[in-house]
C-alpha cells in the first residue's frame, strides 16, 4: 500500500482506474480518504458519481464511511442529493441512517431531510427516527420532521422511536406533547440489521 498522502501522489498515480481498485474488503481510497477526512486532498475532477458503486463488503458507500467519522462536511456538493443518500448497506442502512447512528445529521443539508428520507426503513424496518432516538441525537432532526405519524412507524420488532427512545433512556428528545403517558416496560430492542456494519477502514 502506498504511504504517501494523495496530494504528494505522482500524477501518475493520480488516475482514476487506478484510485478505484480496492481492497480484499473493498474499500477504495474513497472510502478510506472519507472515514479519515481526508476527500478535500483528492481532486473534484476526480469524484464523480460512479464511485457511489463502489461498495465494501459490508456494502458501505464512501458517504457511509463520511457519515459514520463525521467527515460529510468534506464531501462535494454534486453528492448531496437524494438518490445519493438513499444508497443502502447490507444492513439497509442508508448515509442518513449511518449519520443518525453516530450524531451527525447535523452535517446533512436540511434539504436533504424529508419525510421520505426519514422514513427509509434498515432490514429491520427502522426508520431513522428509531437510529437517531436510539443513540440519543433526535434534537438533530429539524422539530417540524418529528411528527406523532413519523413517530409511530414501527420496527419489525413492533418498536416505535418512542419505544426505542424510552428504552435507551432519551425520552426526553421526544418532544413532550408527542411522548406517552404511560410507562409501560419496553422490549430490548438493536438497531443494526448485521453485526460490524459500523467500518471505518484502517489507514
């Protein structure tokens, strides 16, 4: 593996074919100069939206691996869109989800966070409002998305992010005319669909 950092790369090495071959878990220098922060030393003439096909064996795109370090704020404008962040992993994780799992959805475009897309729903059916209420970031979710039918959406599990929130012990992001009355005792509940889709791949 070549040592050096991409903006002291030779020119030479600097060719797309080249910065799209992966490793035996098929991550690219996409994914990995996005899990460190690193995407703005790689040139925009060379980050076109055909690296979204390039998958680890987890199925993470490289806006996975931004989202789960927190580096989105590295990734170019072209790749904030919707069909984008719909792009799902193994575990049916979409960029959105990851974000809500590791408290950066403050780092997507608001434009970006619709009804739709917080609804898209993991192989375990949970939207994420149940990623974001499960690791306490639903204050990151703008108030007028986290509606009484957005959280009443149900997992596989039969869980709501309310559920989810009260388990985990953040209910009070709930907004209070939208949390129960009641506290009756809530099942466990896991929000990832495989084990190990979080990847952030080594240096």
């Amino acid at each position: 593996m070549v040592s050096q950092t991409p903006d002291l790369l030779p020119p030479r090495l600097l060719m797309h074919d080249l910065l799209k071959q992966t490793s035996n878990a098929g991550f690219s220098v996409y994914h990995v100069a996005a899990a460190h922060g690193h995407l703005g030393l790689l040139s925009y003439s060379i980050l076109t939206p055909e690296l979204l096909t390039i998958r680890t064996h987890l199925g993470n795109t490289f806006l996975h691996e931004a989202a789960e370090a927190g580096y989105l704020a590295e990734v170019p404008p072209v790749f904030f869109n919707k069909a984008a962040f719909a792009l799902t992993n193994i575990a049916g994780e979409t960029p959105l989800h990851t974000a809500a799992i590791n408290g950066y959805l403050n780092q997507v475009p608001r434009a970006l966070l619709t009804p739709e897309t917080l609804a898209a729903c993991t192989t375990l059916g949970d939207t994420v409002l149940h990623a974001a209420a499960a690791e306490g970031y639903i204050d990151q979710i703008p108030a007028e998305l986290i509606t009484a039918e957005a959280l009443a959406r149900k997992n596989q599990s039969g869980l709501t992010p309310v559920d989810v929130a009260k388990l985990k012990n953040h209910l009070n992001q709930i907004p209070p005319h939208l949390r129960p009355s009641e506290s009756a005792p809530v099942k466990s509940y896991t929000h990832h669909g495989f084990p190990g889709t979080s990847s952030t791949p080594p240096i």
